[in-house]
C-alpha cells in the first residue's frame, strides 16, 4: 500500500512538473506569435505608404504638415496607422531628423 501511495505521488509530481512547463512555453509561443503579427502589420503600412507614394495616391509631406492616414482594413487584427514626415519634422511623437537618409520618413504603428 505504501509502494502505491509513493508511485501516485511521484506520478502527480511529474505531472504537475510537465503542466507547468508545458504552460510556460504556451506563453512563450504566444508572445513570439503576437510580435510576428505585429511586425507584419508594421510591414504592411510601410509597403502601402511606398506604393501610395509611388504611384501619387497620396500628397508628399511638407515640413510641419505631415500625411497620415489609416489602412482601410485590419492586418493580423490589428489596425495599421501610416504617417508620414518630411526630413527635418521634429514634431512628435515620431521626429524625422534633419540628417535621415532620405526625404521622408514613414512611421507605421499597428494598434488594437
């Protein structure tokens, strides 16, 4: 009886030890996931905003007037805003420096 008792008791420890480490790597691959979305996301309004400039669906920035917009659907369940500045636009919350490489900058935010 003893022997049993003991076996239920290691069984259950091991248990408990797979549940919890089984656990911990959900939340891991959970969050892994979740920045992937969102990093795609980001990806998808920096292309869009490219492709609009491109092909002059949208107005090119002036110094303190930047263009901002919203794409028109969800990217991964997420909302994608786009702005976009001219170089030398320290406005915030997203500054565009004097010294940036090129004339604009674009600054894509996935939100909820």
């Amino acid at each position: 009886m003893v022997v049993v008792m003991g076996a239920l008791i290691v069984i259950s420890a091991l248990a408990l030890i797979a549940l919890i480490f089984f656990t911990q790597r959900r939340q891991m691959v959970l969050r892994k996931t979740t920045k992937a979305k969102l990093k795609f996301a980001a990806y998808a309004g920096m292309v869009d905003a490219l492709e609009k400039l491109r092909k002059g669906a949208i107005t090119f920035p002036t110094l303190g007037l930047p263009t901002s917009y919203t794409l028109p659907k969800e990217i991964n369940g997420y909302n994608v805003e786009v702005i976009i500045k001219a170089k030398g636009d320290t406005s915030t919350p997203f500054p565009c420096p004097a010294n940036a490489p090129s004339d604009y900058c674009i600054f894509s935010t996935p939100v909820k």
